[in-house]
C-alpha cells in the first residue's frame, strides 16, 4: 500500500539566510508523459474536485503544488511537504532550487530532515520541466487544459491565468499558517505575506471574503456582491 505521509513543516524548519520569496511559479501542476493530455485533464480535475487542502489519497497522477516557500506533492510514493531555501535563477528560463523536507526514515535510511536540490525550467507559459539529476519530468499548469496562451508570455501571465478555486484553497493553506505560527518567525511573516497575495489576484478576479453583518467564522470567499466587505481579504 502507498505511504501517505504529510508533514507539517512550519515548527520544524529553521529560517535560512538568503532565502529567496519563493518559487518563480505558483498554483498546482499535473505531470505529463508524451504530452498527454488526457492525463493533465484528469488529475487537475482531482484538484478542482477536493482542493487542495482534501487532495492527499485523491489523487489521478502526480500533482505538486508551489504556494509561496511551500512546495507539496501528490500522488508519488508518499505525499510530502517541503520548504523553499533558496532560488537562483539561471540562464535559459532555469533556475537552481534547493528545498528542505523530512525523511521519516522509512526505507532504512535515517529519519531527519534533508535538503534536495534540482532545476526548474520555465518551458512556456503553461509548461516546466523538473530536471533532478539523471531524471527529467515535466508539467503542466492546472486550469489550462482549454486555452493554450502563447509561449512567450512571461512567468507573471502564468500567475494570473490561476482560476479562483484554486486560489481560495491556497489562501485558506495559507491563512491557517498565518494564524497559527510562532509570532516572531519568519516562517509565519512569509505566510502572512502569501495570504495577502493571494487575497489580491481574488480580489481581481472579484471575489470577496465576507458580507456585511456577518461573524469571523461565517466569512468565506465569494463572488462579489453589493452586501461584501470588499477589503476584508
């Protein structure tokens, strides 16, 4: 049976000097073999289906997730949760990652945290390829499958192009560590910080947080109507 294992990051991660804000794209990506689409299609409709705090165990393929510094995959061998280091762009669209995760040890090896180092290539405006030593594995950008924008658009226009869904889960991931992390982390102000950002692409897509009258716990994202708080986001 495959492991499902998912660890929180945010209290076992030590703050790094010279880490970057974080990946130069965002949102879920579905990984492709022989650009079949069909396998894009399915497994970014898991995403749309559970989102992405209910996606581990309801996975079609293999999707990762670039929130921020956060970086989660799905449906391989285990499900994991890894934080961002650093970043140093390359040449050619290509930049050098190194990313910190937890090593439960299953396997033999000795349990701890480890750091894995691997290229990231901007292919097009809906494309990466992942270059881990000797293995190569490309994606591609969920909420795509229809419109193909061209390939030169810039890494900004893959952002935008996120639809709202998954936009909301990614909020929500990052609001709960907001609220939740040590108040004088770095970790948490880098949470705080993906919050607002993805509070303002909502917003651009016309999404409020909340109406008018309404309790903290009752407040949710929306489409924007006369009765919203359009500044509660």
């Amino acid at each position: 049976m495959k492991a499902k294992v998912w660890v929180l990051m945010a209290c076992l991660v030590p703050s790094a000097a010279g880490a970057s804000d974080g990946y130069p794209v965002e949102g879920a990506w579905a990984a492709i073999s022989d650009s079949a689409l069909t396998e894009v299609q399915a497994a970014c409709n898991a995403v749309r289906k559970f989102g992405v705090r209910n996606l581990s165990g309801n996975t079609v393929g293999e999707i990762v997730v670039f929130a921020g510094r956060k970086r989660l995959d799905f449906g391989g061998y285990a499900d994991t949760e890894s934080t961002n280091l650093s970043v140093e762009a390359k040449s050619n669209d290509q930049f050098k990652i190194i990313d910190q995760y937890y090593d439960d040890g299953e396997g033999g090896l000795r349990p701890g945290l480890k750091r894995k180092t691997y290229i990231l290539k901007l292919v097009d405006a809906d494309t990466i390829e992942q270059l881990a030593g000797k293995y190569v594995t490309r994606y591609r950008k969920c909420g795509l499958e229809k419109t193909k924008p061209s390939s030169a658009a810039s890494p900004n226009a893959i952002q935008r192009s996120e639809p709202a869904a998954t936009l909301i889960e990614l909020w929500y991931d990052a609001n709960s560590r907001c609220r939740g992390g040590p108040a004088d982390s770095p970790l948490t102000e880098a949470a705080c910080s993906e919050r607002e950002r993805y509070g303002s692409r909502l917003a651009a897509q016309g999404r409020c947080y909340g109406k008018r009258g309404q309790i903290g716990a009752d407040m949710k994202w929306h489409v924007c109507s006369a009765d919203s708080l359009r500044d509660a986001q």
